[in-house]
C-alpha cells in the first residue's frame, strides 16, 4: 500500500489527490529538490558511461584509416568463398548433378537433400568409400566458411575489446586460412580418388588459394592495429564519471553523498559562472527596484 512520503499515512485507492489526507502536504512536490539533484547526479554518471561506450565503438570500427580498411577486408575470406575450389558430377542414368566446392554449392548440398542423397550413397557396396570420402570432404570443406563467418562477426564487434580483438581476429583469421589448405588437400584426394570413375567424378579449383590469401589479409591488417593500437579519446571527465558510477553500482558510495556536479570540468565552471552572472544581474536589477 502507497504511504505519504512526508508522514507516512497510508494511502488508498479513493485517495486520488496529490494532496496527503492525513497532513495536507502535496505529496507531488514532498523532497522534490532533493529528487532533482540525485536524479541529475545520475543523469550525470549514466551519461558518462554511454559517452565511452561511444566512443569506443567509434574508436574501434572508425577511428581511423586502419580500422576502415578493415572494415572492408573482414568481408573477403566471405566473397572469396563464392569462388569455386572444385566441383563434383553424380552421372547416372537419365540423371546428372554437378556441385561446385563453393559458399553457394556448400549451401546447396546443406538445402537441397544433396546431404542425405550422399549418406544414403555410403552404404553402396560399388562406390561407399568414394562417397564416403566425398562426404568427408564436404564437412572439411564446410569448416574454412564457417570461420569467414566468425571472422566477419567478430570484426564487427572488435569494439567489445579495444586491446584483446585485434589479436583474437588475427588468430582465427590464421586458424581459418589453415583449414583453407586443409580443405584444399581433401579436394585433390578425393578429384585424384574419382578419377576415371563413371558414376562419380570431380576436379579441383584454385578458390581455396584466394580464400586462405583472404584470411591472411585480415590476420596482418589485425596484427598492424594491435601493433599501432587504438587510441579512444574522452571528454574531460568522462572516466572519473564513470570510474564513480562503478562504485556507485558496486554500493561502495552513496549518490545522496556525492557532490553536484560530480566531476567539475571546465564545461560545468562555465555553466556555474552563466548561473552566478543570471544570479547577479537578478539581485542588481532587484537592489535597483527597492532603491526607487
């Protein structure tokens, strides 16, 4: 049940006055100056906290000639997987299916039952094993996409480690490139396997070479700004705000205790010295007025 913040009478759902129908007090307007600093003295801190988050997402994805270029390069190990690495052929009669070892075939054989037509083809006694390594080399193949993926992701969202991301982008970038030439080795064997075969052929392309040159970009371009470093510019007073705003949530200090305005910067001494002229004209033109 409400209660008058002045006297504690409790209040009912027929009370709707603002006014206390115990005291009289309005009850809008009870401690309302306190309420006001204490709500600035947030204002003040959460703004703080909002400023450096901003700042730091620009820093990171903008802050300069380094950080736009690798906004452009996170997308190439991406492009570069619609470049084909190979391709394989199922000839049967009155049928034939062609796949290529690129982003928008790997797609395809995920979507269209190529999957489940390939598994069921493992259990042949003529062509198992060449289709068992044709699975094999799928999933393999599968692995350098999905680390374009976590590449571009992650780039995006370097922001959420100013001094960690560029060296755990490199990392996955150097990581992914491998299991490019991984993938690579896996179509040779298994275009070398098929060889000649009349169900089953394949051939091998050169996509997997541009794709790993790709990841290898993005891993130096990381490894140049993680050398250089980014630098995040703040507002005067922006970290002290914050560095009290975390104690503030931490309980280590009390916001009716802290002063206003928390931080004093140079912006808030001049908006204390336009309300100390305000203060002064208004008393002068007053003294005028009681002298008349």
């Amino acid at each position: 049940m409400a209660k008058c913040p002045k006297c504690g009478a409790p209040l009912h759902i027929y009370n709707v006055s603002q006014f206390c129908p115990k005291c009289g007090v309005n009850m809008r307007y009870v401690n309302f100056e306190e309420n006001f600093l204490k709500e600035a003295k947030i204002a003040e801190l959460t703004q703080a906290v909002v400023h450096m988050k901003v700042r730091r997402l620009k820093a990171a994805l903008i802050g300069g000639k380094l950080q736009i270029m690798r906004l452009v390069i996170m997308i190439l190990p991406l492009v570069s997987m619609l470049i084909p690495s190979g391709s394989y052929t199922v000839s049967l009669p009155y049928y034939s299916h062609s796949v290529q070892f690129g982003l928008l075939g790997l797609y395809g054989v995920f979507t269209n039952g190529d999957l489940a037509y390939i598994g069921d083809m493992c259990s042949s006694l003529l062509f198992g094993d060449l289709f068992k390594s044709l699975k094999m080399t799928v999933f393999v193949y599968a692995v350098p996409a999905v680390f374009s993926v976590i590449v571009f992701l992650a780039s995006v969202l370097c922001f959420i480690s100013i001094k960690n991301m560029q060296k755990i982008i490199a990392g996955i970038s150097c990581v992914g490139a491998l299991t490019a030439i991984v993938s690579a080795a896996f179509i040779f064997r298994f275009s070398s396997a098929a060889s000649g075969n009349a169900v089953l052929s394949a051939s091998s392309g050169f996509g997997w070479l541009v794709t790993a040159a790709a990841f290898a970009a993005v891993a130096v371009m990381n490894i140049i700004i993680d050398k250089k470093g980014i630098d995040v510019v703040y507002d005067e007073g922006v970290e002290e705000r914050v560095a009290v705003y975390r104690k503030y949530k931490n309980g280590e200090v009390s916001i009716d205790d802290l002063p206003q305005p928390v931080v004093e910067t140079a912006e808030t001494r001049k908006i204390d010295e336009e309300i100390a002229k305000e203060e002064a004209l208004v008393k002068a033109n007053s003294d005028g007025e009681a002298a008349k």
